[in-house]
C-alpha cells in the first residue's frame, strides 16, 4: 500500500506549547520521511527529514520521533510560536529504480499557534 | 536548495483552453515533477519528467491531458489541456535535491477555471 496516514486533521496549540503530529505508514519499502511545512498561497517548504535506521532527528524547535516497528513517526515542535501556524505534511519516499523515486504525503494537518 | 519559480503565478481561464505552466530552475537537476493540489487538499503526483525522456504519468492523469516538456535540465512545462472546472487546482513543480534527497516545491501556479 501507498499510503500515508497523518493526524490530527487540525491543531490548536497555546503559543509556548508542544505541538505533535503524527503519520503511519504500511509499506515497508519507504525509504526516507520528510515533512513540509506550506503557507497559505506558497509551495511546500521542506522541513525536517529522517531515515528509516534513525529513532530521532532534532532541528531546533522542530523534533521527528521514528518508530520502524510500530510504522509510526510524528513531528514534534516545541515552544511553539504563532509563525509556526501552517499546514504540515508528512512524506515517504519510495525508490522507483534508475535513481527515481516517489514521496507520498499524507493529507495534511492545519495548525494555528494561539497566542 | 535548488530555486525554483513558476510562471505564471496564477491565472483564471475559461472552460475549453488550455494553460501552459512554466518551471524553470536555477540549477541543473536530473528530475522534475509536476504535482496537483486541490484547495485544502494534500499534494498528488501528476508525472515525473526526466530530461531526455518522456515523462511518466501517474495513474488517473494521460499525456492527452497534461502534456508536459522538458527540453533541458533546468526547464519544464506542463500544459492543462482543454480545461473544465474541475482543474482549478494548484499546480506546483518540485525537483530532486542533490544525491537523491527528497524534493523542492516551487511557488506553485493557482488555476481557477471558469
């Protein structure tokens, strides 16, 4: 299977808090998990990454946990500010062969950082 | 990160026209891809042009419909061929970052179509 199944749909988080999204995936032969973050009116920006044999990437405020047995992997953004508020999508990529391949992005998650 | 603009940047048309989009790039890059993303929608896969190739489409989405160019490494078209409401969509041009890391989304061009 394809997919890549995100939640929550939509986030509300207090301004200083934590805000964590998740993803679950079934295909085993993804390769590489990267999240975007898009504004309204702009393209998606990419923003943090993680390999499979990874459990954990930090990037200053911006934190992915990967657990490779459970298929799971989340976004965690601490401290988070009212800039942050954007839409977030989680990825997977799969190789296609001759140096090609496909992300699959999950449906989205709006967040609005509250002050 | 490659920079990547997209031309135009929106545009209304009318039912039956076509539009052609432009991508170009400020760096050379093996793949491009083109993608669809409905109003509040996530990001579908049209076709992957590769310079030197014809480009593969995606199932749900024919070369008759969205033909698409790729004359050199740093440039891509894709055309929305007679064109009905239900393409009013954002178009969005992504290429492959170095070694083969994930990808970079352009602008993106917003179609509304009347």
């Amino acid at each position: 299977q394809q997919q890549v199944k995100q939640s929550p749909q939509s986030l509300i988080v207090q301004k200083g808090g934590i805000s964590i999204i998740n993803c679950a995936y079934e295909n085993t032969a993804f390769d590489y998990f990267p999240w975007y973050q898009q504004f309204p009116g702009k393209g998606p920006a990419l923003l943090i990454a993680i390999r499979p044999d990874v459990s954990e990437k930090k990037e200053g405020r911006f934190t992915i946990s990967f657990n490779k047995s459970a298929k799971q992997f989340s976004l965690h953004i601490m401290d988070s500010q009212p800039g942050d508020s954007a839409t977030y999508f989680c990825a997977a990529r799969t190789p296609r062969g001759a140096g090609s391949y496909q992300l699959t992005f999950g449906k989205g998650t709006k967040l609005s950082v509250i002050p | 990160s490659a920079v990547i603009s997209q031309k135009p940047s929106r545009d209304i048309c009318q039912r039956g026209t076509s539009l052609t989009i432009q991508c170009q790039v400020d760096s050379q890059v093996t793949m491009m891809f083109w993608y669809r993303q409905q109003p509040g929608q996530s990001l579908t896969l049209i076709a992957t042009a590769n310079q030197g190739s014809e480009a593969t489409y995606e199932s749900g989405f024919v070369i008759d419909k969205f033909p698409i160019s790729r004359p050199n490494l740093t440039f891509s078209t894709l055309t929305v061929s007679n064109m009905s409401p239900e393409d009013s969509s954002i178009y969005l041009c992504s290429v492959g970052g170095g070694g083969g890391e994930t990808q970079y989304f352009g602008p993106g061009t917003r179609l509304l179509v009347l």
